[in-house]
C-alpha cells in the first residue's frame, strides 16, 4: 500500500523535479524526501503544510489518503481563490449570487402558480362535463 511519502514521489516526478530541487523548493533539508521515501517514515504536518503553500495545485485528501486525483479541480482552485478576494469583493459576488437566487426562485414561482391554476381550470371543466 502506497504511504503519503510515496505519493509525493509520484508528484515530484510529475512536476518533473528532482528531490534535491524539490527539498529545496520547500526549505527541507538536502535529502529529506529520499531519506523520508527510503525509510518508508511519515511526513510531519508541518511539511505537508509547507508543500500546499508551494505547490496549491496538489490536492491535500489525494495526497494523504490516496483519493481523488493527485491535482485539484479546477472547481476547488476557484472557491480558494475567492477566499482570496478582498472582504468587499467577497461580499459583492455573494450579493449577485443571492439576486440570481431570488431571480430563478421568482421564475419558478411563477411556473408553479401557472401549473396550478392550469390544473385548477382543468378540474372546472371535469366538473362541468359531469
């Protein structure tokens, strides 16, 4: 069974980076994943964080767990980037979103409303044929 230090071999390949060019883009010390990889030893918290921050693109849950593809969905990589956004923009894109809401939530309405008085109209003339 693959361990977390295996799959982040596979993503160093991946990426097409050696392990000495990635130890040193996260700040680790020179031969921390393979002495990591040839002791089959887990990986601190403290690193997987490091590596999310430098590499965003590497889904957490895939890495850990093994589930899920190895890169995010682009899906995922925008709810993060709206974290990202300034409290005000945040604030304006959920205000669209609500009016878009209300907007299809009045459409809908409307189509129920015209359902029903349809039926309504359609039980008055049963009635009156009997």
């Amino acid at each position: 069974m693959l361990k977390t230090v295996d799959r982040l071999i596979q993503f160093i390949n991946h990426i097409d980076m050696s392990a000495r060019q990635f130890d040193i883009s996260i700040g680790a010390s020179n031969g921390y994943t393979l002495r990591m990889k040839k002791n089959q030893a887990s990986i601190g918290s403290d690193v997987i964080e490091t590596i999310l921050k430098v590499y965003p693109q590497l889904n957490v849950a895939w890495l850990i767990t093994g589930e899920g593809e190895m890169l995010k969905t682009k899906e995922v990589s925008e709810i993060l980037e709206f974290e990202d956004l300034s409290k005000l923009k945040q604030t304006e894109i959920e205000q669209l979103i609500e009016k878009k809401i209300r907007s299809r939530q009045e459409i809908a309405i409307k189509s129920i409303i015209k359902e029903v008085s349809d039926e309504i109209e359609q039980m008055k003339k049963d009635l009156e044929k009997n």
